[in-house]
C-alpha cells in the first residue's frame, strides 16, 4: 500500500496514525500501549523525520528494539524514513533549565517544605548513583529511573519490579523515591514494605474500627512506593483495601511502584483483579548480575584498593546474590584494618572459605534434613526413623521432595539416605508433595520458606 508523501503536519499526523496501527497488528495490543501509544510524529527544524516520546528510557528503548520495524513501516506508508531520531519531548524543557534553577523555579511554586518523614524513609545510598547497572537489571534500572523523572506521566503505572533476593529490588525502588524527593518530580512520596502496610491496615480495623482513616493516609501521596508486595499472598482483608488505594491512585495518575520475589501471576493466593492491574503497567524483572557486573559491583563498593585477582575471586565465587557479595567485602575490608595487613588473595581465600564451602554444601541431601528438620522443629534423625505418624512423614517427604529436585542425587541414593528406603517410596513422595503443592496454601508455604533457605538466592 503507498500513501501519499507527507507534506503538511496534518498528513504526517495522519499517517502516523496509520502506521501505528500496523505497528499495532505486528507487536500486539500490550507492547503498543506500553511503547507507541503516546509517540508522535513530527519534524527536526532540519526537516529530518523524528518520533516524539516522552522521555530519554522510551528513546533508547525504542530505537535498540523497534528503529528498524517503524522505518520499514514508515516507507510503507510512504514517508521517508531516512535520517529518522527518537526525540524525548521533555529533554527541550530540561535543557533549557539547569538543575538548581529548575528546582528553585519549583520551589517557588511549591513553598512547603518536605516533612522529615519523608526523607527519613530512604536510605542515603540507596541511589541511582549507587546503582550498578548490567544485563540483568538494565531494563528494571531504566524503568525506574523513568518513573522517578515523571511519576504518573509514564506509561509504567503500576511498575512492578520482581527478583529473587539481594539482586536490588529495595534498592531501586529507594532510589526512586529519593530521586523524586531531592530532584521534586514528586511532592509527597511513601516507601512502605508490604509487610508494615499489612500490620497498618491490621491496627486500623483492630484499634480503630475504621478502615477509612487508613485509606485516608494514602490520599494524599503522589508517588507510592511498596517493596515485597508477594506478601500480600493470602491476605484477602488487606488485598481488598489495597486495591481500593491503588484503584484510587491509578485513576488520579499517581504513581505505584511495586516490588515482588516473583512475577505477579505466580503470586499464590492473589485476587485476579489485582494481578490483572498490575498487568496493565510495567513489570520488569532483575536476573542475578553476571560476572562482568559483580567485578563492576565489587568495584564500586571496594574502590581501588582491591587487587584485581581478589576482586575476581569474589566475582567468581559469589555468583548469585549482591547482598552476600557485599556482606563478604565488608567482613574481608574489616578484617584486613583489623589486622593491619593489605588485601591479599590468601585473605581473601581464608575469610570466604567458609562462606564458599557453605555453598558447596548447599545443594546436599543432608544440608536439605538439616533445613527441613529446623524448619519442623525435629531432629534429623527422626527423618529417616522407621514411623507412619503423620509429623514425621509429611517433613521426610517434603525432604525427599527437595532433594529429588535440588540435588543431583539419584532416586536410590534419596531413598538410602531416608532410612533404607526404597526408591518407590521416594518417588510416591514426591508425587503426593507435587499435587499438594497444588491444592494446599501451608504446604506451597512451607516449600516455599524451605526453598529459600535451600537455594543459592537464599
Ligand atoms: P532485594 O530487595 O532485591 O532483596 P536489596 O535491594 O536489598 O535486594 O539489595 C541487597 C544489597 O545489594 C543492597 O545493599 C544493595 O545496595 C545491593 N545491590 C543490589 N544490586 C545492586 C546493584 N546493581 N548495584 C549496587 N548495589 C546493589
Ligand atoms: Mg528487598
């Protein structure tokens, strides 16, 4: 199909509007509403070809995944496609206002002053500055800093950040916060974790019979910030209000960033319409950083001062988690100025012996009967013991269960450990756990819970 040339702004509108429709039928309704349904075409005072977006995370974004469809589209169309840029529409604004003015300027305007609260809610270095950025959280980092530039006026509402621990969820979403704080995009910001929303709402239905103060809180925040939202997971009470807090704020355009340690539809035991919201957003997730992004995290906490083999050392045995990755920098640096002596690999080898050794260990059958038994407040010999009582069968199969699918360990193996068992028994086991994973809520939990102490991420 050729179209006429574009010549006047109004042709070029309209044929934007035509190749955002094939754009639309070729990427599909749920990206086209996150990335062109707010880009417009127009011109650079050069007569070059641009698309409008609104801000610099859409351009880049954008441009590295869809420059090559929306040039074939336009020379469908018959624009020429030649030359085309990505043009954030705020970058004119802010470049025309240096930082300090610009926050004067809307000091001005805005004469209150935060209250303490607020800035005391986020922790000085978890910032953007503070934040490394790599593969595996490039997309989660981008969004969240979009969001912190212009909360409610992007296409991100709700962003829901999810990953497994210690990979910077809270960080990203401190970083968000703090950002809006000290840069003013947002005037009154909340940080709250999940958990202390839930004991908040408890206490206002307990002590305060009245759920409308507690929602009353909310009202005025313009950017919400609420980390670990998995825990609302079988919580019906408290789901219910929190979907009439997000409902309202949604609809005023303010801004909802979420975290979570798995994406929203694996969240068990959530309202549909709830996970459905979150749909309509962003969700974004972070993986563990790969090598090249430890050796860069290590870098930034350490400084120079590292030698490179330690700093690789580090990278190359702590692979999955950023939080026991600078909780070993910590104790090798203290330990090092406790000493006197300087960083050094056989250090460094003596302090994380133990830690790696603690990982070698993590995936064995009797690291998991220890996990289990701790957990069901038994003795690791009781697992194997020779008994049908029901305390003690259901800890030995959840074991077994893990073991099968944690180790490397063959079903023979599993069972000989479990009191001379036979292998039939190991995999009945498994079978009954699998299906009341299904069916029951407290055993999803307590794989779960036993999981993450099992894990590497743990
Ligand atoms: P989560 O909330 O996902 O469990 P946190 O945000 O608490 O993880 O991160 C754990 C620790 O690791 C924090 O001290 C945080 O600053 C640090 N961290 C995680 N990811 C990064 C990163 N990409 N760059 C710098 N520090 C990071
Ligand atoms: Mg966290």
């Amino acid at each position: 199909m050729l179209i006429t040339p574009l010549s006047s702004p109004v042709s070029a509108t309209s044929s934007w509007s035509l190749c955002l429709e094939s754009i639309r039928e070729i990427v599909g309704p749920s990206s086209y509403d996150t990335w062109f349904r707010t880009t417009e075409f127009s011109r650079t005072p050069d007569g070059l070809p641009c698309i409008e977006v609104p801000n610099q995370f859409f351009a880049d974004f954008i441009e590295e995944h869809f420059a090559e469809l929306i040039k074939k589209t336009l020379t469908q169309h018959g624009i020429d496609s030649q030359g085309l840029r990505f043009v954030p529409t705020q970058r004119e604004w802010k470049s025309m206002q240096p930082r300090a003015e610009n926050a004067i300027a809307k000091t001005q305007v805005k004469p209150i002053p935060h209250p303490v609260e607020c800035c005391s809610q986020f922790h000085p270095n978890y910032t953007f500055e503070t934040f490394v950025v790599g593969d595996s959280n490039r997309m989660a980092h981008a969004a969240s800093l979009a969001v912190a530039e212009a909360p409610g006026k992007t296409s991100f509402n709700p962003l829901t950040i999810y990953g497994g621990t210690g990979l910077g969820k809270t960080h990203l979403l401190q970083a968000i916060g703090h950002y809006a704080m000290t840069e003013m995009t947002a005037e009154n910001v909340l940080y709250i974790s999940c958990q202390e929303f839930t004991n908040e709402y408890i206490n206002y239905v307990i002590h305060k019979k009245d759920s409308t103060s507690f929602y009353r809180k909310f009202s005025q925040v313009e950017l919400l910030l609420i980390d670990d939202i998995h825990f609302l997971s079988g919580k019906p009470g408290t789901q219910k209000e929190f979907f009439r807090i997000f409902n309202n704020m949604l609809l005023e355009n303010k801004q909802i960033v979420l975290s979570s340690d798995r994406a929203p539809e694996k969240i068990p035991d959530m309202m549909a319409h709830i996970i459905n919201r979150f749909m309509g957003g962003l969700t974004t997730d972070i993986q563990p950083p790969n090598f090249e992004t430890r050796m860069a995290i290590i870098r930034k906490k350490a400084g120079a001062a590292l030698p490179d083999e330690v700093a690789q050392y580090i990278a190359g045995h702590i692979t999955s988690n950023v939080r026991e990755l600078e909780g070993t920098l910590v104790k090798l640096i203290a330990s090092a100025s406790f000493f006197g002596k300087d960083i050094s690999l056989d250090m460094a080898k003596e302090i994380f012996g133990d830690v790696i050794s603690r990982q070698d260990l993590r995936l064995t059958i009797d690291l998991i009967k220890k996990k289990v038994s701790e957990h069901f407040r038994m003795s690791v010999n009781q697992l194997s013991a020779h008994t049908r009582k029901r305390d003690v069968v259901i800890p030995r199969s959840i074991a077994m269960y893990l073991c099968k699918k944690w180790t490397k360990q063959s079903l023979r193996t599993i069972g000989l450990e479990f009191g001379g068992r036979d292998y039939s028994t190991v995999i009945h086991a498994c079978k009954k756990i699998e299906s009341e994973i299904e069916t029951d809520a407290q055993m999803r939990r307590d794989i779960e819970e036993l999981e993450k102490t099992i894990s590497p991420l743990a």
